[in-house]
C-alpha cells in the first residue's frame, strides 16, 4: 500500500514540475519579447531626439596640410 502512495505522489511530482518548466519557459519568452520592444522603442526615441543624428561625430578629417616625412 505504501509502495502505491509513493508511486502517486511522485507522479504528481513530475507533473508538477513539468507545469513549472512550462510555465517558467512561457515567461521567459515574454520577457524576451518585452525587452526586445523596449530596446526598440529606446533606439527609436534616441534617434528622433538626435542621439545618432546630432551627435558630434569623431574628428577624422584633419585641416590643414600633411607634411612628409622626407
């Protein structure tokens, strides 16, 4: 009788796991999608407020004229 009960509790056990794998799985891809959206959403806000377009960009011209080495 009690080679029974174990034999049920530990089937619960695995279905209960199983619903907390899948749950926890279901979570984490919404929390993939969201923070995909919101990394979206804040490229787009940077660039509309000119983060990209109106930053001052590195000096890779020189004035001026070269000199040679000779």
């Amino acid at each position: 009788m009690g080679a029974v009960v174990s034999c049920i509790a530990d089937c619960f056990r695995a279905i209960g796991a199983c619903l907390r794998g899948i749950v926890n799985t279901i979570g984490s891809i919404c929390m993939a999608i969201i923070n995909g959206v919101v990394s979206l959403v804040d490229v787009i806000i940077t660039f509309f407020t000119c983060g990209y377009c109106g930053r001052r960009r590195r000096a890779t011209r020189r004035t001026g004229m070269r000199r040679s080495r000779i």
